[in-house]
C-alpha cells in the first residue's frame, strides 16, 4: 500500500511556492459554466479534487486541458446539466455546480455529494436560497431535480455563515433577473477571490469579504485568464510543520492576511513569523510554548482546516491547550492516531485537551480525511524514528506534492509507491 514515510527529528531549513489554493479554484471550476469563452486558471494545483471537477465539467460535454501549471476550461459545448452519482459521491464541492448549472440552463439535475467525513454535512442552506431565487428543487430518491424558468433577485439571510452555501447563491444569482444580497454570507479569501474571477468575465458584484454580498444578475459572462492565489491552509500546514520540528523556513508567494488567526497563535507558541513582499518566513528554535484555547470559527476566527496541523504541532509544547471543533462535529478523527505517536490528548465532544509531551515516536497510522492526515505527517516531523502514514489518497486530495514540498523545507521524507 502507498504511504507517506517521515523519519522525524530532522530540524527543517528551506524554501518552497506554495501550490494553488483547491478552496478557490473549486468553486471557480463551476463559476466556469456561466462564461462564455475559455477560462485559463493559471497556479492550478493538481489535486484529486481538481481532477475530479474536470471530469464532472468533462461528462456535461465542457472541454478541460492542462497547459503547464494552468487549467483552461471552455464550456461552449455543454450538453445536458447531469452529473452523474458516482462524480458527486467523489467531493463534497460537487455541489458547487448546482447553482451555476441552474443560472446557465434553468435545469440540473445531481445527487448529494459526498467528500470527507467530518459529521453531518447538509446543504440545506444551498437548497433553501436557491428555492428563493425561484428554483423549484424535488428530491426523489437521493437525486435532486431541480429546474427554473425564470431565476430572480432577491434577499436573502444565512443562518450560518456557509462557505458552499454563498458560492452556489453567488453563481446562481449570476443568472437572475435583479439584485441579489447575501447576508451573514461567508468572508473566507475564497469567496473574495470568486468574485474577483466573476468580475474579471464582467459579473457585477461586490461585498465579498464582508458578511453581505450583492450581486447584479442576467448578464452575459464571457472568458478571461486568472491566477488563483496560494493556498492558505497548506501554507498553514508547512508553518505547523516548522513549529513540530524546529528549524527555519521561507514559503513563498503567500500572505499573512490570508491565515492571520494562524500566524497568531503561531507567535504566541513562540515561532518567529515574518511576512515579506513575496511570503513567509517562520523560524522556530528551543521547546513550544502551549496556548490559550483554540476555537475554530467561520473567517477571520481560527480555521477549522488547521486545528489538526495545530494540534499535532503543539503535542509536545510545554503545558497544555485546549482546543475548540466549533465548526465540524466529528473533526478529531485524527487524534486516536496521534496517540498512537504518543500524543497525550483527551477529547468530550467538540472539545480536546492537548497536555504537552516530552517526546513522540514513529508509528505505522492511517489518514482518516485530507487535514487529519497532514496532521499526522506534521506530527512524523517531531517523532522519534520513522513514520508510515497510510490513507494517502485523503492526503492528495488537496495537497499536490506534500512529500515534495517537505523535502524542498529539508525534511526527511519519502512517498513509498506499492
Ligand atoms: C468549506 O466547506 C471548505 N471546503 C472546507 O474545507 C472548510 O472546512 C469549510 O468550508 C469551513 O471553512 C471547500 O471550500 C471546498 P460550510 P463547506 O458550508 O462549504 C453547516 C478542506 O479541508 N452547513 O461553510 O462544506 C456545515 O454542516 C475542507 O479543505 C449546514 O448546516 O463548509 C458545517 O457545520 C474540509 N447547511 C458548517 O455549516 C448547509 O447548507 C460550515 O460549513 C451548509 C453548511
């Protein structure tokens, strides 16, 4: 079986760019059905979850091929608006193309999607907005069939700030009659950067980053060329990775401002972190300092994406920290894992008490979702001896080439094929 093997205890020293963010260019995948004209996404990580996004737009008859490290995407010649259950069962922003399928065709038709299993994950909130723009969606046997003769305009209120719910609102209101608000939307990075790719094809909106955004619907998109920007939750990943095994590093072509909460917390466990013009620096000599609770929260709070890094960071910081999952129920299915490295942690519900620990040692362990299983590679940095880590395919999902990359930072690591 293919695994991930870390020979830890191995200070870091290096400098890696950091990859093409898979929370951006997921959503913009889809925004790419309301473009008329081709969309060349430069930066695009090859990712699992990206490849399985061309092959959603590629069984609706849209055209999808690599140009070194851009995308370009033409889908002039979409046929039917059908995915498929087994492409939707693949990840969990499948549903993302809900919206802009209903705005370019006034019909789709999908099923629930599937993607990490981190608790109950409705998109009640997806449905409910687009119910309000005038879709009517029917569900009948876990496929929805949903069809709009005329989308229109309106207000409408979020009772959770959603991320995947404010996208598809955003994109179907792309292509109704008048102006939509989204209010409580969501104000992660990767909504500002939608609407940066739907202003560049002519979309009129505005608001992104704030918690309303508004969108002038019922106009002709057309292509354009856009660079989606670093991924902040790997950048997040590989200061964690600093932090566990010491050391010094540069990753560049990413910002603070897109992860400010992280670096936060990252200063007070004692990582000095130095942001230039062109990336990050962080540095991290002498033992780890545990920190006040950590709760995760909907942008700009802490992201629940990097509570697992974070938590295999700090597993031998000096005292104890106290960690809060407020956004997924079942987010800790990585720490039976890390205590199997000898991670002392304790977990009641969302919460996980994390004593620090003098010491961790290699371990054969098995990634049970994409961040879980970075964490446990972070982890394999600060242990004693070697560490497989197995599950890989969660790992690939939105990382491009962690072993790479961690090699490029001077880690001992290597991905062993079957
Ligand atoms: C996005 O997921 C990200 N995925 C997730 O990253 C991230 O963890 C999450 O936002 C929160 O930041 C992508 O962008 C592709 P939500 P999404 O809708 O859109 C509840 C990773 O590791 N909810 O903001 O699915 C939901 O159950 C992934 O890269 C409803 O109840 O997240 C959750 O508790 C994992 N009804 C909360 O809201 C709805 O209709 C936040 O979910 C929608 C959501």
């Amino acid at each position: 079986m293919s695994c991930f093997s870390v020979t830890g205890g191995k200070k870091l020293s290096g400098e890696v760019t950091i990859q093409g963010a898979k929370n951006s260019v997921l959503p913009i995948l889809a925004a790419t059905l309301l473009c008329r004209g081709q969309c060349i996404l430069e930066n695009c990580p090859r990712l699992r979850d990206v490849e399985a996004s061309i092959r959603i737009l590629q069984s609706m008859g849209c055209l999808a091929r690599w140009q070194e490290d851009a995308l370009v995407v033409d889908t002039a010649q979409m046929s039917e608006p059908v995915i498929p259950d087994e492409l939707m069962r693949e990840m969990r922003s499948s549903a993302i193309f809900l919206g802009a399928m209903l705005a370019r065709c006034g019909e789709a038709e999908l099923s629930y999607p599937g993607g990490c299993e981190l608790g109950p994950r409705p998109i009640d909130l997806h449905i409910n907005g687009l119910r309000q723009l005038g879709a009517d969606i029917e569900e009948n046997g876990g496929r929805l069939r949903c069809c709009s003769s005329h989308l229109t305009g309106c207000d409408i209120v979020l009772s959770i700030p959603s991320v995947g719910a404010t996208e598809n609102l955003m994109l179907a209101a792309c292509g109704a009659e008048g102006t939509t608000r989204i209010f409580n939307a969501a104000r992660e990075p990767e909504i500002v950067e939608l609407q940066a790719f739907l202003q560049l094809c002519g979309g009129e909106i505005s608001g992104a980053g704030s918690d309303c955004v508004v969108i002038r619907g019922g106009k002709q998109l057309h292509g354009c060329t856009h660079r989606i920007r670093a991924d902040r939750i790997v950048t997040a990943t590989y200061l964690c990775g600093c932090a566990a095994a010491g050391g010094e590093i540069f990753l560049r072509g990413t910002r603070e401002a897109d992860l400010a909460a992280v670096v936060t917390v990252l200063r007070d466990t004692g990582c000095r972190i130095q942001s230039g013009t062109d990336g990050l620096s962080c540095q991290r000599n002498g033992r780890l300092r545990a920190v006040s609770p950590v709760r995760t929260a909907p942008y700009p709070g802490f992201p629940t994406d990097a509570q697992s890094v974070l938590m295999a960071a700090l597993l031998c910081a000096e005292g104890t920290t106290v960690f809060e999952e407020n956004i997924f129920e079942n987010r800790y299915r990585h720490v039976a894992e890390l205590r199997r490295m000898g991670g002392d942690i304790h977990v009641l519900g969302r919460v996980a008490v994390v004593n620090g620990v003098s010491r961790l040692h290699g371990a054969g362990v098995e990634s049970t979702d994409l961040r879980g299983g970075a964490a446990l590679c972070v982890a394999g940095l600060a242990a004693e001896g070697c560490t497989q880590v197995g599950g890989i395919h969660h790992i690939c999902r939105g990382y491009a080439n962690l072993p790479g990359d961690l090699q490029a930072l001077g880690a001992d690591i290597i991905w062993q094929h079957e």
